[in-house]
C-alpha cells in the first residue's frame, strides 16, 4: 500500500510539474497561478477582519447569555419589545406583519399570521426572558392567498443550529475547517476502516467551511443547476434590436466564444452545445429557449439529463444614444459540481473570466463585423488550414 501510495504520488507530482513547466503554455500557467496567490494575498486580510469581527460578537453575546443567568431579568418595555421583534424573524414568515405591543412587562401580538406558524411564536415569545405574559391578538389564516400582509414572505425555518443554515457564518467556517482538517489528518495516520471512514466525512465538513456551499452543490447531486452563479452586464454600441437578433440565433455562438465549438438547432427553440472541456476534452449537452420577449429578453435551461445543468435569463435594455445593455445572469452545475468547478480551474478555465472575454469579443464582432481571431470558429478554420 505505501509502495502504490509512493508511486501514485510520484506520478500526480510529475504530471503537475510537466503541466506547469509545457514549453509551450507552461509561462503563462505560471503567470496565472501567481496573480491567483495574489488576489488571494490580497483578500486575506479582509477574511481575517471579518472573522476575527464575527468571532468577538459571537464570544460578546455567549458572555452576557452567561451575565444574564445571574441576573434578575427585569428590562424596560422598549427592551423586552425589541427582543420580541429579534425573535419573529426566526420564527414567522412574514415578520414586518406583526405589531408588538408592551405594557409592564405583558407583550401583546397582533396582525395576520399562519395558523401552522401560531404555537411556535407564542411559545418562543413566552420563552424570552423579561416577558410576564402574551396576549394573543393575531388574525389567524390557512392559507396566504387574498391577504396583503402574508404576501411576498420567506420560508420560515425556526429556531435552527447555526450549521443547519444555507450560508454559514465566518466563525462557523473556521471551527469547522480547523476540526475538520484536524480529523482529515488524523483519518490519514489511520488505518482499516476507521480511516476510510473518517476521510470523506473530514474532507466533505473541510470542502463545506471553504467553499459555504451546501454539499450537494459541491459534489453536483440533486443541486440543480445553482452551483456556480455568474452575473455580467456590459453595453454595446448598436441598436437593441440589432444585438437582440444576433443572441436569438445561438448557432452564432462560436463566432465570438472562444471555447464554444458548436451550437447545433435540434428543433423550434432546443440547441445541441458542444463545447471544450479541461485537458481538451469536449462537454456537450441540449438546451432549450424557455421564454422569449423580442427586444427584452431571452430565457433558457439545459434539458434534463444534460451533462450540464444550466439556467439563465438575458435582458435586454436600450440606453442613451441609441445603445444597448446586455445583463446577463446565468447559474450552472458542472459535472461533480462545485470539485469538476475547481477542477476546471485547475486546468486553466475560469468561466467567469471566460465569459467577460467572450462578452467583449462579442461586442466588437457587433460593433465592427469582423469575427475575432480568437473565437472558436476562427480557432477551427485556423486549424483546418494547416
């Protein structure tokens, strides 16, 4: 086992150096890696700041929790009726809907609310400390549908771990990237079942606190196509109508991307995509036009069982001087999701650095009509040519 673990490495090891040394792309590869350690030099200090904020207020409120044990609990109205608002917002889905009102220590709630959410709220508002009793004044309704106040509101989650939230907090990223880093090297001493064991689940808590997305995201399983967003706007000098024409026809698509080898019509509004990969390979999947508005805007997503997951709206707005405005918001899942992401990036393909290259090769095919040289139908007919 420590002979093939030594042989595996070696190979990983030699790869990597023949991949960062090529005589051809080796320069550049170099270049992109240490403007990488820098702009992660350079958010490092923000990183520290906001953890180190995040920890003390943390440590602050866990102190005056403990001081607050020992005291008598009495606070004024204007204490207990913020205490009461801090607490709605976990517990209800439509905060802002609820009026507090305190007299002598006697809280009464009043304004509309949903049934299933009723016994949670009265029961935490009983629960706060400081607060002699609740007066039930709630307008009580099934359902949201026809009333005002119940429109528009979040899904409530109650009173939750902080490690069962969708975005964890800085500090709860530090405990659990030091813990599990900690039992990654531990599982890594191990051997037998306990360190196989002990590996995934380490790696997995590591890969959660770096990244703050939920783990189906990072491996790609049930995400949907929300595992990398990408939002981009950039103006072009020609009409609305005129640029809107030319993202209709998506079979235009290799005339200004430079990793887009085909964009293929299968049917009224569904494209079969063909585009490169990391080390070459090619990905391909079949996407269709979902909503479409002339001059406004353009809707789509990747069709089930793509190899892609993707979704994505475009508009598109008129500005000053007879110009156009291209915002863009897409979200895709690569394969293996967020680990095939960092793979990519590994290897050199930075989608959203790509896109905003594509977006200004785009803008001065429109502008000037003239495919660039480094469009991927250019890059082909360059190639056929030799």
């Amino acid at each position: 086992m420590n002979k093939a673990t030594v042989v595996i490495s070696g190979l990983g090891i030699g790869a990597g150096l023949m991949y960062i040394f090529d005589p051809d792309r080796g320069k550049r590869r170099r270049a992109r890696v240490r403007d990488k350690a820098r702009h992660l030099a350079n958010n490092a200090d923000d990183a520290i700041a906001k953890t180190s904020r995040d920890f003390a207020n943390r440590f602050n409120g866990v102190v005056a929790e403990a001081e607050s044990l020992f005291t008598s609990g009495e606070a004024s109205d204007q204490v207990l009726a913020a205490r009461v608002r801090s607490k709605l917002g976990r517990i209800v889905s439509h905060p802002g809907s609820i009026k507090v009102e305190v007299a002598d220590g006697h809280v009464t709630l009043l304004g509309p609310v949903l049934a299933r959410e009723v016994d949670e709220l009265l029961e935490s508002v009983a629960a706060i400390k400081g607060v002699a009793g609740v007066a039930n004044r709630l307008e009580v309704h099934e359902q949201a549908a026809g009333v005002s106040g119940l429109q528009q509101g979040r899904t409530s989650r109650g009173e939750q771990c902080a490690l069962m939230h969708i975005n964890w907090s800085p500090t709860a990223r530090l405990l659990v990237g030091a813990a599990s880093g900690a039992l990654l090297a531990y599982g890594a001493k191990r051997r037998g079942f306990v360190g196989a064991a002990i590996g995934p689940v380490a790696l997995a808590g590591l890969s959660r606190a770096l990244t703050n997305l939920e783990i189906k995201r990072i491996i790609g399983i049930e995400a949907g196509p929300r595992t990398i967003d990408i939002e981009k706007t950039i103006n072009i000098a020609a009409p609305v109508e005129q640029v809107f024409d030319f993202w209709s026809h998506h079979e235009r698509f290799p005339q200004f991307m430079s990793n887009v080898r085909e964009v293929r019509k299968t049917g009224e509004n569904t494209y079969h995509w063909v585009v490169a990969g990391p080390a070459g390979l090619s990905v391909e999947w079949d996407a269709e036009i979902t909503r479409i508005v002339p001059n406004q805007l353009i809707a789509f997503r990747s069709l089930p069982g793509s190899a892609v997951q993707q979704t994505g709206l475009i508009r598109f707005i008129p500005v000053s001087d007879g110009d156009a405005c291209v915002d863009i918001k897409m979200s895709y899942n690569p394969p293996a999701g967020a680990i095939g992401h960092l793979v990519a990036l590994l290897f050199g393909a930075d989608p959203k650095k790509e896109m905003d290259q594509d977006l200004m090769r785009m803008k001065a095919f429109i502008e000037t009509g003239q495919i660039p040289r480094d469009a991927a139908q250019n890059k082909a007919l360059a190639h056929a040519a030799e």
